[in-house]
C-alpha cells in the first residue's frame, strides 16, 4: 500500500514560474528583451571584484555583509544597520513572508502585481488577496478597501512590473498611514534606479515602522545573474529577518560584486539615462505603428494588442526573427506583451519587426 506524501497547504496552488528562454532553435542573431536585463551587462568594476574574489573560495564569506552595507548605506545615505542582504530580492521577499505571514494571515497584492507575491503568500500557507488596478496603475482605495485585522503584508512594486506604471509619494503615504494594525507595506524597487532622483520609498521608511523597502542588483546594475538584492526597514524587521536569514546567503563573490556596482555611478548612470531615452524612442515607434502603450517609469514597455490572439500571434513572430520578449498571460494580461529595453540595435529592431508584424508582412 503506497501512502501519500502531502505538501503544506497551498503548495499546490503555485503554477511554476516560467523561466524566460534565451534561444530560438534555427536562429543565429537572438535578442533577449524579456527579463529587464540591463543590456550593457555588469559594469566593468563589478566583473574585475567578481574575478579577484576568485582568490578566496576556500573561505567561508562574511555572514553580517558588513562592507556591503556599509558601501548601500553610504550611497543611499541609509543607515547600514537597518538593511539586510540577500540572494536577489526575492530571497528578502521571501523571508518578509515567512517572518511574517501563515495560515488564516492575508497578503495583499495588485492583480498585475509581481508573480513572486502571490507564490510567496502560497508557499507560507497564507491567504493570497489580489486587488484590481486602476488602468494598470495601482489603486490605493481599493487595497486599503481589501485589507482586513487579518492583512499581514501588503507588496506593491513602485514602479510596477509588468505594467512599468508607478504612484507618487502622497499615494504611497496615504496607503501607509491607512494600513490595519499589525500589517507591513512593502515597497519593491527593484526598478527605482530606473527613476531619476527616486530614493525607491527609502522616506517612506523612515517616516512610518509599518513600512519596508527592497531593491536589487538585477536590474540597473547588470548583475541579475549574480542574485543580490537588499532590503531596508526598521531596526525590529531587520533584526526578526535576521533570524530566519541563512548566515552565509551571500557568497563571497556576489559580495564582492555589489560592493564594487554600488560605488560605479557612472554605469548607472549611463544604463539610466540610455534607458530613458530608447524608451521615449521604441514607445513612440510602436504607437506609430499603432501599438499603444502606458508610460512606463522602468526598463520595459508594456504593448498592447487588440486581443490575446494578436498579442500571441506578434510574439511568435518576433521569435521567429530572434526577438524574444515576454508574454504577460500570467499577470492577467493576455492582449499584452512586456519588452525590455534593449540597446538601440535591439530597440530599432524590435520595433522595425512589430511594424512588419502590423503591416501583415507573413
Ligand atoms: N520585484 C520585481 C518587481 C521584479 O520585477 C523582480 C525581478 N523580476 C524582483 C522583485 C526580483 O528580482 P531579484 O530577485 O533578481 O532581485
């Protein structure tokens, strides 16, 4: 007799997360434009600290990320004791969740929110709570209209992915102050770099214990591949995160990585502004070709098509010229394809492609 094995509750419930292709069998010249990578890769300070930390793989790497921290800080001018590190912002998600967060508890998110919130909530046993947008912007009334004495967190990415659309600052504060006693509101940055001038909700931090702010290394800095992110809260959160963080999360070489992309403005800088440039470019191109999109604060634009036929139908004929993008089904928007913004070889020919696809070139 076989007995079964069973799954916490709510396990089941997770679809498995679909992993971007970076091929396309039978085409040489592939573009990948469908994870909000930065399409200059790391920067060059970053590669040379990755290399030298090479020297010291036998070592166990630090536990308290102190250096790292320090260098976070300095640049944010946040104070370094309130940020915790982990393997992508996921990982800092992910133990906001089971810190704080499990059955009968709510977790709140957009229903065009970032896939990790829903999984996550599941994966804790708690109860997924999806709220509708505004448009595809996030809608304050109706998150603080869904919270009940049982929300525990409630996850917003400002600016939002897929949708690329953020809330401004009276917004953020207003959901702050309304939240229910005992509920966290998490701000995700993971695309604030991406904002000139935007300190990513760090104010929002530090005007309010009920709020906490996560941002990563994947997007601006080139190092999605490396899995670094970090969050920044309250003296209480980081020190309950701190519990539950495995002590040795981060290797020694993502360490070293960080340390040496926090301090190389200059790349950031020039990812940011090429970025804001080739997406004012390729939106416009694209609404010539009738194509419309909102105005995104981040590294991609969302398309829109007439339907989840002609949004499928566009994706297969990107791919088929080595142009791969993301189809947003999963997000609860079929009639739409997410696109990073690439280099301006990418972008001309993403958009040259879109146009031929429009123009009903077989
Ligand atoms: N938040 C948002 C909104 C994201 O889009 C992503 C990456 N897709 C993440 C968090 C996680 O990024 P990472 O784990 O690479 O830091």
């Amino acid at each position: 007799m076989s007995q079964s094995i069973t799954p916490q509750p709510g396990i089941m419930e997770i679809a498995l997360y679909q992993g971007g292709a970076s091929k396309v069998e039978g085409v040489s010249d592939v573009v990948k434009l469908s994870s909000n990578e930065n399409p200059y890769g790391a920067g060059d300070a970053a590669k040379e600290a990755f290399r030298r930390a090479s020297h010291d793989l036998h070592r166990y790497p630090n536990t308290d990320h102190a250096e790292l921290r320090a260098a976070i800080g300095a640049r944010h001018g946040l104070d370094p004791n309130r940020i915790i590190c982990g393997v992508g912002s996921d990982e800092v998600l992910q133990m906001l969740a089971q810190a704080y967060a499990g059955p009968g508890d709510e977790v709140v998110f957009t229903e065009h929110g970032f896939a990790m919130y829903k999984i996550l909530a599941h994966a804790v046993g708690a109860t997924p709570v999806e709220v509708k947008e505004r448009e595809r912007v996030t809608d304050v009334e109706a998150i603080l209209a869904a919270c009940t004495p049982r929300t525990r967190l409630v996850f917003i990415a400002n600016p939002n992915n897929p949708t690329g659309t953020m809330i401004g600052g009276n917004e953020v504060a207003r959901l702050a102050a309304g939240l229910p006693e005992g509920a966290l509101l998490v701000l995700d940055g993971a695309y604030a770099e991406y904002v000139e001038g935007f300190d990513g909700g760090a104010a929002h931090v530090e005007a309010r214990d009920n709020v906490f702010m996560t941002r990563t290394f994947s997007k601006i800095y080139g190092l999605g591949g490396l899995r670094i992110g970090w969050g920044y809260g309250t003296q209480e959160v980081i020190d309950v995160l701190n519990r539950i963080r495995q002590p040795f999360n981060l290797s020694t070489a993502q360490i070293a990585a960080a340390v040496a992309a926090v301090n190389d403005t200059a790349h950031v800088e020039r990812s940011r502004s090429e970025n804001s440039r080739l997406r004012a470019w390729l939106a416009e191109a694209l609404a010539e070709h009738g194509v419309p999109s909102d105005t995104s604060c981040a590294n991609f634009i969302l398309a829109r098509f007439a339907d989840a036929d002609e949004a499928a139908a566009c994706d297969a004929f990107l791919k088929a010229r080595g142009l791969i993008v993301r189809q947003v089904a999963g997000y609860n928007l079929p009639h739409c394809l997410r696109i990073t913004i690439g280099d301006e070889p990418s972008c001309r020919r993403v958009a040259h492609a879109i146009g031929q696809f429009k123009a009903g070139v077989p």
